[in-house]
C-alpha cells in the first residue's frame, strides 16, 4: 500500500513539475544514496522522467516496488547482450512518410508527439527518432494525404510518446481532420497517461471523444495492480460513460510482475476498472533494458496458471511482436511446463 499523498493538480501543471532529478527521486522515497551514481549515470543514457501522482503510489524505503523498479535507471542498462538493438520492431523498415508507422494491412499508427510523461526503462522506443517523425507542419498534411490515398486503411492508432501529452486544440484539430476520411471507421489511442497523471482524462476530452463519428479505442498500458488509482478508476468512469471502450496491454517484466499471482490480481483489478485486458506482451528486445527479460517457457508457465485461475474474459492474451509478420504473433499458455520454475 502506497504511504505518500499527493494532492490532485491540473494535468498541464503534472507535466511541468515531473521529477527527473535520481536525487530527488531517491530522497521521495528515503532510498540509499548508494543507488545515486548508477540512477545518475544511467539517466544519461535515458533521461528519468515520472510524475509525482505515479511516484506517490511507490512504497517509501522499498527499492525493490515494482512501480518504482520500472523508472528507476540502473547500471544494468550498461550492459550489452546480443540481440538487443536500437529498433527491437524494425519500424524503420515501416515508415512510408515521416511520423506514420504502417505495419498492418488495415490500420496506421501516427506518431502525434514524442514526448511521454514517463519514461519507462523497457520502452521499446527509448532510441526513436522522434525529431524527424512526428506529425506536425507539414508532416502532417503528408500522414494525412497517405492515409487517403490507403483504402484499406479502416483504423488510426494515435501513439508516441504519448499521445495524450498534446493539448486538446491540437488533438480535436487532428480528429476533426481524420473524421472527414470517409474509409475510417476507428480510431485507437494507446496512452499511459490517464494511468500517471489520471487528471488528463477531462470532461472536455471525454465529451469530444464521445461526439466522433469514429470508434473511440484506448488502450492503457498498466504493468501492476498498483498502478490503478481511485483517480484512474474516476477517469475509466468517464471514459466508458461515454462509449469509449477501455483495453489494456501489459509487459511481462522480470522483478516486476513476472508472477502468475500479480497478473491475476491485475486482471481482475483492471476489470473492476471497466478495463478489459487485451494483451500481455513479451518483452521487446531493446538495447538497454535486457535486465526486464524473462524466458519464453516462464511466460508460457505464468499465462498457464493465469488460465486456470480466470474466466476467458479476463486472460489477456500472451503475444509477442515480431517484425516482418501481418499481425502480432500469439503464444500459447504451456500447461506442460507446470513445475518446471
């Protein structure tokens, strides 16, 4: 149970009072010192970025909680192993037009900015090149035209960064503009915001959302029960009061929550949210983060003894993303390796 309280703020005041200080972070949380050099080298390499909303969810003096574990830079993201690149998904290969990722036959994401309120040390875009891939200026009057010029295109993932760290003119002014491409018939917004700083989720937001044309999709990224605040469930309420329909996707992660019994809980909370959970990824592998890694066969382990706890409803579904491929790849639970681990 998380012991510091953190008053509730604008959301544009949470994005401008992140803590990206190692020390400052460590002395939150009344953590060794000792873990300074290593959290300060590291941010060098990936800058250390956390709302303060997600930080008083940590346990104080725990340096092993899970929340925390997922922010903090460590000497491990020194470490080199084999088969652990820059671009873990080859979205180079992707990119028709600057800012849009086109991997599947019927939906396009669009980078909308290339900031993120968080930045988690396993994101499989800690090395993109944002500065010439996001949709703005002209940039964006090319995405568009590509996407009208695509007739199987049928959805639009917004994504980032976070999507969701632009401001609403910007936002609405992008969804007014796809509402008018006659061949689209959704339109997904993969976000973690309204999980660290639930107050982006406004009414003001929700009710434009609601008015499209489009159906609304977002999907949460939320690793651990503990993540889910009463502020997220208020911002789900308002989401699903309005038709947007609420998905989760999760990373497996070593130390984090690579245990049959965290995911069940997981799933069960997300529920209880109005969260429906919709995928449960291995890890992508990417140049500075192999420490999060698991084996395969102890995924398969952990998603076998999630199915024999939940309903078919609440099992996520164990998937790997691997390039070249028309969809993601789908893994199977291996009840066969049950006291193998």
């Amino acid at each position: 149970m998380h012991a510091l309280i953190f008053p509730s703020v604008d959301w544009q005041t949470s994005l401008k009072n992140l803590v990206t200080d190692p020390a400052e972070l460590l002395s939150i949380l009344k953590l060794d010192p000792k873990l300074l050099p290593a959290a300060e080298a590291a941010s060098e390499l990936f800058p250390l970025r956390v709302p303060r909303e997600f930080v008083a969810r940590m346990e104080p003096g725990n340096p092993k909680d899970p929340l925390l574990l997922q922010v903090l830079p460590l000497e491990a993201e020194f470490h080199e192993q084999a088969g652990f690149t820059d671009d873990p998904l080859q979205e180079a290969e992707s990119r028709p037009v600057p800012g849009v990722v086109h991997k599947y036959r019927d939906r396009v994401l669009l980078i909308l900015s290339g900031a993120c309120a968080i930045n988690c040390r396993y994101c499989f875009r800690r090395h993109f090149p944002y500065a010439e891939n996001q949709i703005s200026g002209p940039a964006k009057a090319e995405a568009l035209s590509y996407i009208k010029q695509t007739p199987d295109l049928k959805e639009v993932i917004l994504s980032g960064g976070d999507p969701l760290v632009t401001s609403d003119k910007r936002l609405f002014s992008l969804i007014d503009e796809l509402e008018q491409i006659p061949q689209l018939e959704r339109l997904r917004i993969h976000t973690r915001l309204p999980v660290v700083v639930p107050s982006r989720i406004t009414t003001a937001l929700a009710d434009r959302l609601k008015r499209s044309r489009l159906n609304i999709v977002m999907v949460l990224h939320i690793n651990h029960p503990q993540e889910i605040s009463p502020a997220l469930n208020d911002a789900c309420q308002l989401l699903s009061a309005r038709g947007v329909h609420l998905l989760n996707q999760a990373v497996l992660l070593k130390a984090v929550n690579d245990q049959a019994q965290i995911q069940v809980a997981l799933s069960r909370a997300l529920f209880k949210a109005g969260i429906l959970p919709y995928y449960l990824f291995l890890f992508d592998p990417v140049r500075g983060a192999s420490h999060f890694d698991i084996p395969q066969q102890q995924a398969q382990l952990i998603a076998a003894q999630m199915q024999a706890d939940l309903p078919g409803y609440l099992m996520p579904r164990l998937a790997q993303e691997i390039p070249g491929r028309a969809s993601k790849t789908l893994i199977l639970p291996d009840p066969n390796a049950l006291g193998t681990f």
